[in-house]
C-alpha cells in the first residue's frame, strides 16, 4: 500500500454553519460546499486550504455514528484521511498484516468517492479513513 498524501481531516460539529462562523470569521476560510451522505444520516461541508481539506460532519438523525460520537466525546477531531491509489488492494495489505478493519469493503463517500476505515485500535487510538483518488489526484 502507498500512501500518497493527506486529504482531509475530519471534524465532528453539531452544526456546520454554526462551525463556520469560526472558519469564516476567525480564518477567513470559506465553504466550498455541502454534501447529505443519507445512508449514513451525515452532512459533511468541505473547506478547501492550500494543501488539505477540512471536513464537517454533522448528523442529521439520533442514530448516526456521528450523533453518537459527539453525544459520548463532544465535537472536534473525528479522523484523518490518507489518499491511496487502489482502496481493494491497500484493505487486502491491511488485512493479511492483521489491521483491524471496520470496513472490509470500500463503501461510497463524499465527493463519490471509495472509502473504508481502520479501527482507531489498530492506529494508536486514531481514526484512519482511506480514500482511493486517481493518479492525478495524487498530488
């Protein structure tokens, strides 16, 4: 598995336009967009930087993860996200190097992309998402 980069963390608020009177105000970043993920009962807003994106993730039911998450640990850091080329392959390495997986199989993310999550056990306590970008999303 390569890992070609960081793509975005992350980040666990229970409103994204309350978040971004932070973003906007304080760091004069903007909004670059919204996105329901309904399968999941989340909206995520993406704030583009330089060099890495900065996720919003807000629940938009009781029984999403996030929901739960916020409610157990509060807002705030959720994950980090690492580009890789070929998703399949890096779950499989993963896999027979006996990572603990809470995706066994890409599922659709934001931005109709392929994801999966490692299990913060097996990452130091950390969230790890894996998105799989083309070769010319690489840099």
């Amino acid at each position: 598995m390569k890992i070609s980069g960081m793509d975005h963390i992350g980040i666990a608020v229970s409103s994204i336009n309350k978040a971004m009177d932070f973003y906007n105000q304080a760091l004069g970043l903007e909004l670059s967009g919204i996105e329901n993920i309904t399968d999941r009962d989340l909206k995520v807003g993406f704030i583009n930087t330089d060099n890495i994106k900065i996720e919003l993730i807000e629940p938009i039911s009781e029984d999403s993860t996030i929901a739960k998450y916020i409610a157990k640990k509060g807002e705030g850091i959720h994950h980090i996200c690492f580009k890789v080329e070929n998703i399949i392959e890096s779950l499989a390495k993963l896999k027979s190097g006996g990572f603990e997986l809470i995706d066994k199989a890409p599922k659709d993310g934001a931005e109709g992309s392929k994801i999966a999550f490692i299990h913060p056990r097996s990452a130091g306590g950390v969230l790890i998402e894996l998105k799989e970008v083309t070769k010319e999303e690489v840099s």
